[in-house]
C-alpha cells in the first residue's frame, strides 16, 4: 500500500519497526533513521523482512528533507526526542508527507511540554494538504482514544476523567527508568496541573497520591497525582469535562533515587561547569543509567493503563472504566522490548495505519481524540493490545 519513514532507533523505534513489519499489505516499505546507525541496523538485524536503514540528524532539516525526497514515504512516524517534533514536521511540510508522533514538543532548555508549538503549525499542514496526528502513544495516545470511545458508545457528556498509568513490572535493578531517562525525570518532577471547574490549577509535583486496585489481579499500586500533555488536549476538544487528572504509579525505590537525585542537583536541566566545560546534570545522569531498551529481558510484570470517566447517559449518572493489560515478558518475547516501549510503540503504528489506509483523514493538525475511534479501537485488538472495559456504576 505504502511506504513508511520511521525516525528514532530507541526502545520505541524497536517496536515500531518489529509492528510495521508485521503488516507488510499497508507497511510494503520501511526505512529506519537515527542519528546512530548501528542501531537501527541492530533492529533490522530483529526483523525477517528486509528493511532500510539510515543515518539522519533530526535535528537538521536539510538532512531530514534529502531523506524524504529520496526515500518518498507517505507518512513519517516521528519516535525521536520531543525536541526534535519541530524540525521534522518542518520537513514533512516541505516534502508534503504526513507526519506521527507519540510526545510532544518541548524546548531543551525549559521543563515545559505543550501543544502550543505545535497547534501553530495547523494552517501550514492545512494549506499543505497533510495531516499531522499528534501524540499516538499510549498515553498520550490510546487513552485519548478511550475517551472518546467512551463518549461515543457510553456517555452524553463527560465530567470527569482520571486517568491512570500502572506499570507493576520489575527489572530488579537499583534505579532505572522505562523509557528516556532524561524525558522521563523531566516528566515527572514538572509541576503538576490538574483540570478543575475551567482551569489548570497547579500543585507541587506527586504531592498527591492515592492506592488503585487494578484489575485481572496486577496488584494495588501507589499512584501518584502528574500533569501530563493528554490533559490539555482533551479539556480542549471535550469541553465538557469539569475535573481531569492524571495518575501514575512508582515504587518507594524509585521516589527515594530522585529525591536524593534532586537534593544534589542531578535532575537540573541548568548548564553547570566541570572541568572547564558546561555540562547539564541531567543529561550526565542519562549517560549514567540504564539504557531502557537494556530493560526488556529483565522486566517482569504488567502494565495496567486506563481511564476512569464520570459522566451522564440519558440523563443519568454514570461511571466507566476501560483499560488494557500488558505483560512484559510477553511483550519482550515478541518485539525484544519491555511493555512501556510496546504500549507506545503499536499505537505510533496504528496511528500510521489509519492514514495510510484512510480510515483516519484531514487536512491539518489533530489530536487522536477529534478522529472516530472505533477503527483505532478494533485495531488495538488485532495488533497486541487488546482492551477491556467496565461499567463501574
């Protein structure tokens, strides 16, 4: 059917090229791009169907652009850093090719993720004739996708959202982070905003918390209140949302590293000197941890992410509760990656599906909950992960 541009080689890379390939009647050809070479090469080396490798600069659009107009994709999936967003929808627009990502941009020098930059780009797409799917992860991504299935199938109006991001596994390591090191404590020592009657109200970051029983026997969890950029989007295309939060679990370990962590400074993105060198703290504790795509044979247990939506239907009140299940070993046995990678990876993929195939269409910018979800929804069972859900009360 066509051809598809993947750009990033980490654990997410991994997974997209494992899952296009699986899907060679839309996926025909696939090239794989990163600043390292040998990574993607590694990955191809993973794959039975021959695909294409090659060193590109995300950062460099002339780079980007002679990649494009030489290999031709129809769409580009974009799972490189979010600071690279920019520049590589920049070279779709250039090239007229569509563009996927899982994240949102945000700047190198400042903890601030939004859809702002990228919402700008709206009448350039438009005028372009392509289509920019923004945010095709899990979450970001699928549960954005849950929520409109819910509001479709299930409410007339939503009024509150919770959404909840449970990762039970265990790599048995000291400290570790799942995904980007650097993407990842940027995140979640952010400050948290929540949405509540009209507004984001901002509070110290993990300052609340909560226990959640998942279902299907994946434990109880300790989750922990964080801003994360789904929030804007949704408040923003399903207005009738009053109070939207997001939730996320971490062990004691883990909140015991980073705040010794932060106490000296490690987490600061602030350039400092060392030996007559600027040097930003942050990006040294990345060179010091585990890569996460290290992770996969290690991790062992589920992931459980879903939402919890409140709301009315034919006048009376109603709560819901729709999720997905994902193992980490199952996942690893499959693509070589551990679950948070796969949750990310096979929505970018799907993402992609729907517009090479043209079950999702636009011209312009978009967030996945302004596409109908149902085919988005039929996919997630045939491609690895599958959902369940359930009426609350």
């Amino acid at each position: 059917m066509g051809k598809v541009l993947i750009i990033g080689a980490g654990g997410v890379g991994q997974v997209v090229a494992h899952k296009c390939a699986q899907v060679p009647e839309v996926f025909e050809e696939i090239c794989l791009a990163s600043r390292t070479l040998s990574k993607c090469e590694n990955i191809a080396s993973q794959i039975k169907r021959p695909i294409r490798t090659e060193r590109v600069d995300a950062d460099n659009v002339p780079e980007l652009v002679a990649l494009i107009k030489d290999f031709k994709p129809d769409v580009v999936i974009n799972v490189a850093l979010p600071y690279q967003d920019l520049t590589i929808m920049d070279a779709c627009l250039e090239t007229g090719v569509h563009y996927v990502d899982t994240a949102n941009y945000e700047p190198r020098d400042e903890a601030k993720f939004c859809y702002k930059w990228q919402w700008e780009y709206q009448d350039r797409f438009k005028k372009a004739g392509i289509m920019a799917l923004l945010g095709s992860g899990f979450d970001p991504g699928v549960t954005n996708v849950f929520t409109a299935h819910a509001l479709k199938h299930h409410f007339d109006e939503i009024h509150e959202l919770d959404i909840i991001d449970v990762n039970g596994g265990n790599h048995g390591l000291k400290f570790a982070t799942n995904f980007n090191p650097e993407i990842n404590i940027r995140e979640i020592t952010a400050e948290c905003k929540h949405w509540e009657d009209g507004k984001f109200i901002e509070t110290p970051p993990m300052s609340m918390s909560k226990k959640f029983e998942c279902p299907e026997n994946v434990g109880t969890y300790n989750i922990y209140r964080l801003y994360h950029e789904e929030l804007e989007s949704l408040v923003k295309h399903i207005p009738t949302i009053k109070k939207a939060q997001f939730w996320m679990s971490f062990s004691e370990n883990y909140l015991k590293h980073l705040e010794v962590l932060q106490n000296v400074g490690m987490t600061s993105i602030e350039p400092v000197k060392f030996q007559g060198m600027d040097i930003i703290p942050l990006e040294f504790l990345k060179a010091l941890l585990p890569d996460p795509a290290s992770l996969g044979p290690l991790t062992k247990g589920k992931t459980c992410i879903g939402c919890v939506c409140k709301g009315v239907k034919d006048g009376k009140p109603k709560e819901y509760y729709v999720y997905n299940i994902c193992d980490h070993e199952e996942c690893y046995a499959e693509v070589k990656s551990q679950a948070i990678s796969y949750t990310t990876g096979v929505p970018a993929m799907i993402g992609a599906m729907m517009i090479m195939t043209g079950k999702w269409k636009g011209d312009g910018v978009f967030n996945m909950e302004q596409m109908d979800p149902d085919p988005f929804m039929a996919a997630l069972n045939v491609h690895g992960l599958p959902w369940k859900e359930i009426i609350l009360k």
